[in-house]
C-alpha cells in the first residue's frame, strides 16, 4: 500500500487544484489571490465589465504577471520565446525551470 500526501487548494470551500507539493500549491494559491485582486480592481474602475469578464480578466493577467511586468517595464511586449498564448491549464511554476517560465505539476481536483 502506497501513502501520497496532496496539496489542495481550495477556495470558497471549493477545490480548485490539486498538488504533489506544498511549494506548487502556494504558488496556486497566490496566483488565485492577484487574480481575485485584479479582477475586485477591474471591477471597481467604471469600464463596462460583467463579474464574469472581470474574473477572466484578473486571471488571465496573473497568469501572465511576468508578461506584464515587463510591458509595464519597458512599454514593450515580450519577445515571442517570452509570450505565452491563453491556454485553459494554469502557467507552471517550477523553479527549476527556465528563468522566463515556470510550471506547476497539477492535478485537477475532482
């Protein structure tokens, strides 16, 4: 019999993802927490943006927060190696990863 130790994290007592190490579930997590601000921000700005839009919004610019920083930086987009497309599966956040990226071994929760 084998014991593994899982990471969820949960918001609104609602699993969100689940992981293989505590390490990538705070990362998650504080993911969560600036796309949740982004998009309270958004809301609160006066432009004409349903909760949903705004939602979406904050959590696509967490996701891309290295992106963004860097426009915001250099007035300038990344170079094509350094921008990333949407994707539906969370950016990765492994710190042994390239300097540019990061990852995240995720387990949607079920």
């Amino acid at each position: 019999m084998a014991i593994e130790i899982k990471y969820v994290v949960v918001r609104k007592g609602e699993e969100k993802m689940t992981f293989a190490s505590k390490k990538e579930a705070e990362a998650y997590d504080k993911m969560l927490d600036m796309a949740e601000a982004f998009s309270d921000w958004l809301l609160n700005s006066g432009m004409q943006l349903d909760e949903t839009q705004a939602e979406n919004l904050g959590l696509y610019l967490a996701e891309h927060k290295d992106n963004v920083q860097h426009i915001l930086r250099t007035s300038k987009l990344p170079e094509a190696a350094g921008a990333q497309a949407p994707s539906d599966e969370p950016e990765s956040m492994d710190a042994d990863a390239d300097a540019g990226t990061k990852k995240i071994r995720a387990v949607k929760a079920a």
